[in-house]
C-alpha cells in the first residue's frame, strides 16, 4: 500500500477495525508504555493517543505489533520486496530477472520541493520514558540519517534505528541529545571518518512518515541495496527528500531534527529499559548538538516500547525473516538454517544447523565441517556478537529446525561429548547490551557442535539422589535432560567457585556423564520461576551466564588448552553483583492503566 504519511496509513487501519483511540489525557511517564505492553500482551490494535500530557502532538505505538498487521500495511508489496532481496544477493538471478532492477530503478530517492515545516523545540515533544530508572524521555522509533564523508550522496547513506536520549543527565535542554548506538552499526564507520578528518558528522533524524520509513531503518539490507531505497520499494512509493544546509531532510516524515556529533564529545547516555529485559546503564555515548527541529501541522509521534521479549521488535524480526528467507544459508556454504532466540533476547543465543561432509567415507561422524560453519557465522556482521552458538549436522536429523528451540535442545544434549564438543573463544565482544561479560562490549563465547550417534537418554524427573550443600535448594526439570537448582545468592567469584566445587563434591554421580539423564545442570536464583516455561528458561540460563566464567563441569579437566568435562555440565546463570537490574512495572502505574479497562474508557474490552 503506497501511503503518502503515517496518518494515511492509521485512516486505513481504523477503517479496518485495526486501531483504537485512547482519548483519555496520559502521561508520557511511564504511563503511554504501560498501556503500549498491555495492549501488546493481548495482540491488540495499534493505539493512537489523542491527549497526551505536556505535549500537543498525539502519538502512536503497537502499530507493527502484529505480524499479521505488519503484513496487511505492506500487503501489495511483500512479494516484491522478497524477490529484490532475493537477487540483490544472488547475481545470476539479476541477469535472469532484469525486470527486479527496474524496480530498484522505479523505487530510488527522489528529489522533492521543501515540505512546509513549523519550527518547534526538543522540550516541545512527548518525552516517553517505558521504565521507572530510564535515564530521562526517548525517541523509541527513529530513523536517523548519517552521510560518508568520503562519499557524500544518499545512496551512500545509512538509515538507522538508534535510541535518542531526548532529556536527562548532563544534556544541555533543547541543545543536546544523546546518540545511543551499538557496535556493528553503520553509522558508526560514518562516525570514525569523520572524526579521523577532525570533522563533524552531520546527522538527521526523522520520526514518523510512512511505516515503510520506519521499517528501513531495522531492516539488515544486503551489500548495495540502500535503506532509502528499500523503503521506496516497502512502500509503494519513493522516499522523497531535500537537502538544506548540508542535510538529509525526509519530506514525509512528521519531524526532523538536524545537529552534529563532533570527534571525541560524548556524554553519559542511560539508563534505558532494553530488548534483553534489563537496563542498560549509564555509559559515554555521542552528544548530538541539535541545530533545528521541525514539525508538519499535524504531525503524530510514533513509538514503540521494548523490554523482556517478546515485544513488538520481536514482530520486526519475524517480518525481516519473512522478507529475507533463507539468506545467509545461501551466503555461508554448508550452512542450512540459523534462528536467533528471541526469548535470550537476540544475541545471546542462536541455534543452527550446517552440512557434515567433510569425511563422509567414515563411519563414525564428529564436528568437523560444522565448525567451520560456526566460525563463518561468528564472523558475519551482527551475528559476530552471539554469546552461545549451539550447532548440529543436518545428516543426524534430515527433519530438524532449529526454531522449534525444545527439541532443538534435546536433539543437542543426546549427542553432546561436553569433552570434546565445547569451543570457547575468551575475551572478545559481546553485544553492547549484554551485561553478563567482563564489561562494556566485552566478554565471551562458545559454540557447542554436537554430531554422531546418541550419547545417551535424558531424563524428564529426577530418579537419581541428590545432595544439596547448604543454599541449594528446589531442583526442577526445566526441559528433558535439564536440571535446575535454586543456589545461594552471588557475591562473589571466589565464593561462586567455592560453592559450586562443593555441590560437585556431594554428587559425584554426575561425573558418570551419560548414565544420569541430565547433561546440562543450570544453577539460579529461582528455579520454581527457572523452570517454569521455556521462555523463562532460555531467558534467565543465556542472559546471565558468560560462556568463560560461568561454564563448569563435572570431572573438568584441560586437554592441550582444550577445556572439557566427562560428566554433566553445570552454567551458572545467577544474578552477579556487575549485572544490569531486570526490569520491573510500577504497581501504580498498572493501576493507571486498569482505569481505562473498565466500561466507558478508551481500552475496555482491548485488556
């Protein structure tokens, strides 16, 4: 659907029954968050709030909180986009299929007359802020426009979604905002070049327009294929911009607001409640001196909330696989199916299965070409920030997917060898949110490759005696072949070690590795809440673990700088002192918002 503004495309999703109207006043303080993750939780409609305090501009959220109303807004265009990013990594297909580049042709930006602006203040805007301990109000949904410097145009132009700190900590108001990006960014290559040339990075930020816009900014494009362009594809409709005084400016989008980063000036940026369901803290982050902000007449502010998934990035990611397919098998050889756990939020987990070819003339099969399969994987963009990377050989299971996570898991704990199959790579990066390292960027990884025969049978109940030292208390299966223990409360690692020697001291019976049924031994802080759900399990084990400090084993031993065990592996998965706090609602603002459920308010009947 080619919508011309984002209030073109909310006319058509309330004509469809897809919108709903808070017309009650509500406070971007926590409050518009709040009713953004309950609606959420119920697969609600998108919700545009008509009065919000402190602002005029109404605003909206939930608006691709769906898959389903992802795929409606986009609903003419889909197939189109699929098969552009189909060619643009294959180049046979670009000769076989020339009527794709003239789409890309038909879909470039377009140069556009200056759209008719009213100049506003940062003050001005709805300051959200989703969690009690934010640092101050966000942007939650931009899109922010950075140039090369060495090759200036917007085909060389990045379009990313980064957080912006509009309020708060040492911000000079309305002359400054902070830049929050994460590593792997390209903007951040945009940034070291001009700070290498002792210039500053003129950037833009746009927030609203059509949702293509919006979508262009998180999509992960292939080499050569611009955002500005893909959104033009997305979008049934060229995205339209001009320059004034030396910037980007959108022409669809509902605001802009224009400055620069200069080399070296940074302030601190954070907290801020993120997709991992912690905070990330305080840190130096890049200080925007805003130079203009603008507004159209009847502008609406888009936002989106996130915090534990699955929240409405996790749709994001669901639309972005359904455009992009089977992708990076086709880019890494060997390589059949790769899923990023979204309940380990993202980068901490991912599952894969690759090809086992490489002596096919044996009988007994070991990883082999899966490694190397792994270190392509832990090598490519974003997906180099992976903290746990389990692997295993599409022989074994010609009908095994790695997104249906349960018997993924089981599949890998029946034939691991914990001696042989984990590949630790120490002191590397990590994902800038993840809090579990050694700190900010820093911290490890490893692939466990599990391939062969089966090993062993797991266990869905505890049949073997246990002996819980003091502190350790409530084992539970979490999954078949996993066992979860509630263990003293971490305060330190000389402690932490201490107290796990002493629980593999008083069960040496897991050092028979296959015999017990229970390869993987998880010790948290709650193991009633561990094991619970899947989701819990995945969350709580890949979130607070760091591969190199919290990995233990039964019957541990060093071979040739290989570390290994013969019997159960234990991960260590409690909160340590150095973790970002989880994040947690205000009971009184859930009161709030259980006000407008009831008959005659806005949300009655929707939560």
């Amino acid at each position: 659907m080619g919508y011309k503004s984002l209030r073109h495309c909310l006319i058509d999703l309330e004509a469809h029954g897809q919108l709903v109207r808070v017309v009650e006043e509500v406070d971007p303080h926590l409050e518009m968050a709040a009713i953004h993750l309950r609606v959420f939780e119920k697969k609600g409609p998108a919700i545009f709030f008509e009065n919000v305090k402190g602002s005029q501009f109404p605003c909206i959220s939930n608006l691709f909180g769906t898959l389903e109303r992802s795929r409606f807004i986009f609903r003419d265009t889909l197939e189109k986009v699929q098969k552009l990013v189909q060619v643009k990594q294959d180049p046979l297909k670009a000769i076989k299929h020339p009527f794709q580049h003239l789409l890309l042709l038909k879909a470039l930006p377009k140069k556009s007359t200056s759209a008719t602006w009213q100049q506003c203040q940062i003050s001005d805007l709805p300051q959200i802020q989703c969690w009690p301990n934010d640092g101050g109000g966000y942007i939650l949904l931009p899109q922010v426009c950075t140039e090369d410097i060495e090759k200036p145009g917007v085909m060389n132009s990045n379009l990313g979604c980064y957080r912006i700190q509009l309020s708060g900590n040492e911000y000079i108001q309305n002359k400054e905002i902070g830049l929050h990006y994460q590593i792997h960014r390209g903007i951040g290559v945009h940034q070291a070049k001009a700070n290498a040339k002792g210039e500053p990075l003129k950037v833009s930020i746009f927030v609203g327009g059509p949702p293509s816009h919006s979508f262009a900014a998180v999509m992960p494009l292939p080499e050569g294929l611009s955002e500005l362009t893909f959104a033009g594809v997305l979008g049934n409709r060229r995205f339209r911009y001009f320059r004034k005084n030396g910037y980007v400016i959108s022409t669809d989008a509902d605001f802009v607001i224009t400055g620069e980063l200069f080399p070296n000036e940074n302030k601190p940026e954070g907290p801020f409640g993120d997709h991992l369901g912690y905070y990330s803290l305080k840190h130096d982050f890049p200080v925007m001196k805003v130079h203009n902000v603008w507004h159209k007449k009847d502008a609406i502010w888009p936002f989106t909330v996130v915090g534990r998934p699955p929240q409405e990035d996790t749709q994001f990611g669901k639309l972005i696989h359904e455009i992009t397919g089977d992708i990076l098998p086709k880019e890494i050889p060997g390589l059949h199916e790769i899923h990023a756990v979204d309940a380990a939020g993202v980068h901490p987990l991912l599952l894969a299965i690759g090809s086992e070819r490489y002596t096919p003339y044996l009988k007994e099969r070991k990883p082999q070409e899966v490694l190397t399969i792994a270190n392509h994987i832990l090598g490519k963009g974003q997906l180099s920030l992976a903290k746990y990377l389990l692997i295993a050989a599409k022989e074994d299971n010609p009908k095994l997917q790695a997104s249906e996570i349960k018997h993924f898991f089981n599949h890998i704990l029946e034939k691991v060898d914990w001696a042989s199959d984990l590949h630790f790579h120490t002191n590397t990066t990590i994902d800038t949110l993840d809090y579990s390292g050694t700190g900010l960027n820093s911290g490890s990884k490893v692939v466990i490759a599990a391939t062969g025969e089966k090993k062993r049978e797991l266990a869905t109940e505890i049949s073997l005696e246990l002996c819980l030292p003091d502190g350790f208390s409530n084992p539970e299966i979490a999954m078949a072949g996993v066992l979860v223990i509630t263990a003293p409360k971490y305060t330190d690692e000389q402690s932490a070690t201490q107290q796990i020697e002493t629980f593999k001291t008083k069960n040496s019976n897991f050092e028979t590795g296959n015999s017990n049924g229970l390869p993987l031994v998880v010790l948290c802080d709650n193991s009633e809440f561990t094991a619970k759900n899947l989701n819990n399990f995945i969350w709580v084990t890949f979130t607070r673990s760091n591969p190199s400090h919290d990995i233990h084993g039964f019957g541990s031993s060093v071979e040739n700088k290989h570390w290994g065990c013969r019997g159960s592996l234990i991960i260590d998965a409690r909160i340590k002192p150095h973790h970002a706090p989880p994040l947690e609602k205000d009971p009184e603002i859930e009161k709030q918002v259980d006000a407008l459920a009831v008959k005659g308010k806005s949300l009655h009947g929707i939560i």
